[in-house]
C-alpha cells in the first residue's frame, strides 16, 4: 500500500474549504485524537502487593532468628 492510498494525498490548494481537505485526505484522521489514558491507568502499581511480601519476609525473618536462637541457646545451655 502506497503512502497516498494509505494517508491520501496532502497537496490541497491554499483556498481549500474544510470539506475539501477532508474529502482529498480521507477525514478521518482530521478529527480530534483520542486521550491515551493516563500511565497509571495503563500500568498499574503493585505497591500494595509488594509490601505485603515485605512484611511476610521480615515475619519469616524474625521466625527463622527465633529458633536460631532457641536452638542455639539449648545447645549451649550447659556450660
């Protein structure tokens, strides 16, 4: 497909009406571009997922520490 067939041809003349313009480029991409919606709309946050998984991790942290420490405190408790 040529360039022509696919955006019409732009040489109007200097006094061309509106309709004329339209009519030479196809009108359709004449009229008024749509709003792209906003990037977080588009792309979303996952914020609130992500701290979820933080206090998850700091919960299994603290865990793991504490049965280190109660292993480690039964194994030398006889000294």
């Amino acid at each position: 497909m040529s360039r022509v067939q696919k955006f019409g041809n732009r040489n109007i003349k200097a006094g061309a009406e509106k309709g004329d313009y339209e009519a030479a480029a196809g009108g359709d991409w004449l009229e008024a571009p749509q709003r792209l919606p906003s990037r977080r709309h588009k792309h979303p946050s996952n914020k609130q997922q992500m701290t979820k998984w933080f206090y998850r991790l700091l919960i299994l942290l603290f865990l793991a520490l504490l049965l280190g420490l109660l292993m480690w405190g039964r194994r030398h408790a006889g000294l």
